[in-house]
C-alpha cells in the first residue's frame, strides 16, 4: 500500500522485551526522542476479530533527543501539532486510524482538556 497514514506512535504487546522498555525503544526509533516518563493510558484491540493483538498506548512526557536508527523499511516524518488541532481531526474525521483517535481522545480527557 502506498498511501501515507497519519497516525500517533503505539505499541504492540507482542514483544518480549519489558514494555516501558519497548515503549522507549520504538519511541526514540520512530520519533527520535526518549521521555522521562510515561504515562499509561490503557489498552485497545488492534484488529478484534482478525488478530488477538493488544496495543499499549502511553503519554510520552519530558521529550529529548535522543535518536536511534529507524527500521530499514520504515520512512517515517514527525510532524508536531497542537493537541487541539489533533483533537478536532480525530473528532471530525480527517484522522482515521482507530489506535490514535483513541490516544489523541485518552491524552485530551488527562490533560483535562476533554
């Protein structure tokens, strides 16, 4: 498939590695960034019915750089958007991937904006 997705950076738990660990890992390989700290903000299905995959979603806080070689099949941009900006897209459709409507949705309502 050619067509790019807009989507927020999650993690499978199918990986045997600890998953804050994980969590780091993917975040500086994918963002070029490592947090201070992480914030759980629960589970969603990613595919129910079609995979019993589960994906952790988390509140990365306390950004640095800190970057670490992308997967060689990955061509990834970070594009930063402010948090209401990327709220409205979930809500009205312009973003469509179900795992970061949900994060977008879970991060608003903790930071008390939803």
């Amino acid at each position: 498939n050619d067509t790019a997705t807009t989507d927020i950076h999650t993690l499978s738990l199918h990986d045997a590695l600890p998953i804050l660990e994980c969590a780091q890992r993917e975040l500086r390989e994918e963002t070029g960034q490592r947090a201070a700290s992480f914030v759980p903000l629960g589970e969603v299905w990613a595919a129910p019915g079609l995979t019993n995959e589960r994906m952790a979603l988390f509140l990365a806080e306390g950004l640095s750089a800190d970057p670490l070689p992308m997967d060689m099949d990955e061509e990834i941009v970070v594009e930063a958007h402010p948090l209401a900006a990327v709220v409205a897209m979930a809500l009205d459709g312009r973003l469509d991937d179900a795992k970061s409507v949900v994060g977008i949705l879970r991060t608003a309502r903790y930071l008390g904006l939803g």
